[in-house]
C-alpha cells in the first residue's frame, strides 16, 4: 500500500481552498452587480415624484398679526374614556 506525500496533500487542501475563496469573492461581486442593475431598472421603470411637484397648499396668510394665536390654530381633540357604572344597588 502506497501513502500519498503529505506536502502534495498539503498543497491540493491550499489549492482547494484558493478555489473556493476565489469562487465566494466572484459570487458576492456577481450578486452585488445584479443587485445594482436590478435597482437601476425599478427606478427608471418606476419614477418618484419630486416635492416641487405638488405645491403647497394648506397655508394661510395673516395680514393681522395682532389676532390671538389660538384664533389661528385647528382645535385638538382629546380622548376621555367613558363613564361607566357597576349593576350595584
């Protein structure tokens, strides 16, 4: 029975490993690039809106400034949980 040389084991485990490594490094590059032209597509297929697009509407100018400034704001409604009684006597 012949045994294999521990160097040309050595070396064929090295070998294996650069493979692998070069593969993973290749797979990530490919993956990141594919990700990248994927995004491009959805966003030139898919435009946004910019904010100069919709003007603003919902302001109201106040020529008087001497008006109370709770005359000016929306009123705010507040939660009061209800009154509630037990069956007693």
């Amino acid at each position: 029975m012949k045994r294999a040389n521990p160097r040309a084991l050595v070396a064929a485990r090295e070998e294996g490993l650069r493979r692998i490594r070069q593969l993973t490094r290749a797979t990530l590059v490919g993956g990141l690039i594919g990700v990248g032209v994927l995004s491009a597509a959805v966003a030139h297929a898919l435009p946004g809106h910019t904010a100069a697009a919709k003007p603003h509407t919902n302001r109201v100018k106040h020529n008087n400034p001497s008006a109370p400034r709770s005359a000016q704001q929306a009123p705010v409604q507040t939660y009061q949980p209800p009154v509630t009684t037990s069956g007693g006597s």
